[in-house]
C-alpha cells in the first residue's frame, strides 16, 4: 500500500483555482471601498447645504443626501466586515484550526446584531462554520443544532422569496440539508439521516442550472455516510461510485474551485476501501486505499480529523482479516494526523487499534511509547 509523498511545482492556475472561493469573497471588498468613498463624497456637500441653507428645495435636497451618505457607509462597513470575516473563515477551515473558526463565528454573530440588512444570510453562514467544526471535534449533537438552525433561516428566507427567485436558495439547501445528514448519522440516528439525504439531493436535482449539476455529490456522499455506518454496504457502494461519476461528468461548481471536494472524493476511495475488505476483495481494498493516499498527497490542506473514524474503521477491517502491514500503513498515515488533535475521540480510539495490531505481531515492547503524544499533552495521565 503506497506511503509515498511528492510535492508539486507551483502553478499560479491551479492556485487561483484552489482558492477560488477566497477571492470570490475579495471581489467583495472593492464594493464596499466605494462605497465608503461615495458616501464621504456626498456626505460633504450634503452637509454644507444644510449649513448653508436653512429652508426649501435645497434643505430637503441636503437632508436627502445625508440619510444617503449614511445609508452608504453603514453598507459599507457592512461589507467590509462581513467580507473579511468570512475570508478568515475560510482560510481557518481549510486549515482546520477550528479553535480560531469558533471564535471568530462567535464573535462574528455578535457583532452582527448591529449592522443592516440581510443579517439572516450572514447568521446561517456563521452557523454552518460552527457546525463544520463541531463535525471536526466529534460533538455531533450540537453540530445537529447548528445545522437545523441554519436549515430553519434559509428556508424562511427561500419560503418569503419570489417564486422565480425560490430556485437560487435550493444549492444552499442542498448543501445545509447534506451536513445535517451527516451530523444524525454520526449519532446513530439513521433514519432521519436518510430523509435529509433524500431532501437534498431533491433540492441539488432541482435548480434547473446545468452548472449546478455537480451539486449532487454532497447529498449522494451523506447517503453513502449514512449506509456504510448502518451496515448497508452495497448502497453505500453505489452511492460512493455515483459520487466519483458525476464528479467526472460534470463541471466544477461556480463558486467552488476544481479541488474543493476533493476531502469527499478522497472520504468515497477510504469508504470504498472498507466496502471491500468488508466483501472479501482485498486487492480492490488496497488500490482504493492507494487512490488516497495520492490524492491526500496532492492536497494542499492536512487531512481533516473526520477521517481518523474512517481510518479505525479500515484498519480494524484489515486487521480482521489478517492484512497486518496493510493495517499499519493505514494506522501510520492516521497516527500522523490524530497527533494534531489528541483530545479527538476517534484519535485516542485509533490508538486502541494501533495497540491491538502491535499485539497480533508480537511487538508489545512498542505498545508502552504508543500514548506518548497524548501524555505530553496532558491529554492523559502519565
């Protein structure tokens, strides 16, 4: 099973492209400079009319331009603040410091009680980053409530909307109807994973834009999630190869770049990998397990640590079936990541793996330096 890491030539394309939804978010800023210009430019004269003069046209003239100047720069501080935030968001979740995401969604949602308009927009995407990182620390349940709250503002917001404007939300309910999926079935509650699966994946079919066409992987993917942890393999397999297919047949969405879901499409190869073991295919095992680690190689983010309950997953499944240099590869590869998040359930479960397999292989002389990192932390006692 490849262990091998490569780096890559820069190439200003394909970073332009990996960052596509930053600088998507940086268009924004130019608008809001603008207007923070226009409004101090008619600011001025509109201040000066109402000092000069005292009654008629050119009064209400001046009181006009006021409320308008203001108008301007309360949009513009708007814009500005919101736009920058939600870049450092971004940039804080591609590179999973999820402690820094939670503060600034906190500190975010906070502050945003006091600018104007569309504070409903702006909450939900608060929302979604905050479940994003509850999904990344194992609290699933309070992940379920953030997403549910999420779902609750857009679809108000989808339901006041114009009949011809109803479809523009139907992505974002895809998306937020995809992550509360994933949140049930990460607590057992498989059924209810299901119906918001099926619900998003209604929605992702329904914009009726060829460029959205590619949105049904989030949905597809939450079904696998759901199947594969209720035992229903073959759907889950089905589902997992949909993903891959219309991956490849579609177009890379509009405000993603070609590289954004690439964690779901490396998480279809690991899921794909265990559905094999599970059916006694151990050679479509490995070249699963090898897709991925070359995709993770090429990443240009560290593998987030909803994976590590994938990982245990697999490598119990290869240590079952006796495939122990397969399983420490697998382990390996986890145990590098599980030490940047030590307080993580799943990372402190890989080790109870790590330390089985060192037992089936007659090295129980290495099992006593295997919690090393988790003693220097603090996470442990020593």
């Amino acid at each position: 099973m490849t262990r091998l890491t490569r780096v890559e030539p820069f190439s200003m394309k394909k970073y332009l492209d990996r960052h596509k939804s930053e600088i998507i978010v940086c268009l924004r800023l130019p608008a809001g400079i603008y207007l923070m210009f226009f409004g101090l430019a008619v600011l001025l004269p509109a201040a000066l009319t109402i000092i000069t003069t005292g009654h008629g046209a050119a009064l209400v003239w001046g009181v006009f331009c006021l409320g308008l100047a203001a108008l301007c720069e309360l949009l513009a501080v708007r814009i500005l603040f919101t736009s920058i935030v939600q870049l450092l968001i971004l940039r804080s979740l591609k590179t999973h410091h999820f402690s820094r995401t939670k503060k600034l969604c906190l500190q975010s949602m906070r502050v945003l009680k006091y600018l104007p308009l569309g504070q409903q927009a702006e909450l939900s995407f608060y929302e979604i980053g905050l479940g994003a990182v509850c999904m990344s620390r194992a609290e699933y349940e309070e992940a379920e409530q953030l997403f549910s709250r999420a779902l609750e503002r857009n679809r108000n917001s989808m339901n006041r909307a114009r009949k011809s404007y109803k479809t523009r939300y139907y992505p974002n309910m895809a998306v937020i109807l995809s992550h509360l999926s994933r949140s049930y079935s990460a607590q057992g509650k498989f059924e209810q994973a299901d119906r918001a699966a099926s619900e998003a994946l209604e929605f992702a079919r329904s914009t009726g834009r060829i460029h959205y066409a590619r949105m049904e992987i989030f949905p597809l993917y939450s079904m696998a999630f759901s199947h594969l942890r209720s035992g229903a393999i073959d759907e889950a397999e089905k589902e997992y190869n949909l993903v891959i297919k219309v991956n490849a047949e579609t177009k890379p969405l509009p405000t993603y770049g070609s590289n954004a879901l690439a964690p779901i499409l490396m998480a279809c190869r690991i899921g794909l990998a265990i559905i094999a073991i599970k059916k006694g295919n151990i050679q479509a095992s490995h070249s699963y397990w090898d897709e991925f680690v070359e995709m993770a190689n090429n990443s240009a983010v560290p593998t987030s640590p909803s994976f590590l309950n994938s990982f245990n997953l697999l490598a119990n499944e290869l240590i079952n079936a006796k495939q122990f240099k397969e399983a420490e590869a697998v382990l390996d590869f986890a145990y590098s990541n599980a030490r940047r998040y030590f307080d993580h359930p799943d990372a402190i479960e890989m080790l109870n793996y790590y330390e089985k397999l060192m037992l089936l292989t007659g090295r129980q002389s290495e099992v006593k330096d295997m919690r090393a990192w988790l003693r220097l932390t603090g996470a442990v006692p020593t």
